[in-house]
C-alpha cells in the first residue's frame, strides 16, 4: 500500500474511513486491526481515542519471531541481526533527534514487514523532553 499523505484536517478522517478486515492483537494501551484503506495518519476520536493507522507487518513483531524460533534454536543470521541493530539505532537516533524517548522498547514493540523492515510501535509511553540534545 504506498503511503499517501492524511488530510490536514484530523476530524475528518474517522473508522468509517476503512473497512476493518480482522483483529489481530491487544494490548493495555488498545487493539490492533487489519484495515483496508487508502492512506496511513492518525486522529482523535471522541475527544479521547487516538486512532492509528499504519502499514500491515506481516511478520509480526520481534517477540513473536523470537518465540517460534525458540522451540528449534533456530536463530537469526548474523547478518540478520545487523541489520535489524542498524534499522532500530536509526530508529531510535530519529526519534531523539525529534526529542522524543520511547519508554517502552522492547521486542513486542518492533514490527516487521514482510521484508524484513523495522517499524517501531508507541501505544501510549513516549515523552519529550527540554533539555540540550545529547552528543
């Protein structure tokens, strides 16, 4: 699905924007769905919910990969592993840059296409912070 901007104004993109094909997770900060739609964005609905909507990962998340290897010691290849270190620093370099901490990286929170590409997640623990940027 390529990425399209949202439009400017949140209010009027909403859940009757796209079809919801199925639930595929839950957690303490909400649920993740597979939608349908034809751009990725966010708004505020209700006043009080922050609806998302992002790039299906058809891997899954980290912990998931780790968790079906595990029974078989299957492991990621070294080169694997590089290269998902070098995504998720870039990641993390990006949001501080940003001045934004996440809080809450762990394996649960990294996403992973069907190609391979990391996606960080964020349900509800990101801060920003004042001070002067570390070097």
């Amino acid at each position: 699905m390529p990425q399209q901007d949202a439009p400017a104004e949140g209010p009027s993109m909403s859940t009757e924007d796209y079809v919801n094909v199925r639930q595929i997770g839950k957690g303490a900060f909400g649920t993740a769905h597979i939608v349908q739609h034809k751009f990725y964005g966010c708004w505020v609905e209700g006043g009080c919910n922050l609806c998302t909507l992002v790039e299906l990962c058809e891997a899954g998340d980290l912990a998931g990969q780790i968790r079906i290897r595990q029974p078989t010691s299957t492991h990621f290849s070294e080169e694997a592993l590089q290269d998902m270190a070098v995504q998720l620093l870039s990641a993390l370099a990006y949001l501080h840059s940003s001045r934004i901490v996440h809080r809450d990286l762990k394996t649960a929170n990294i996403l992973i296409t069907g190609e391979g590409c990391l996606k960080v997640r964020f349900f509800g623990k990101l801060d920003g912070w004042t001070g002067a940027p570390a070097c």
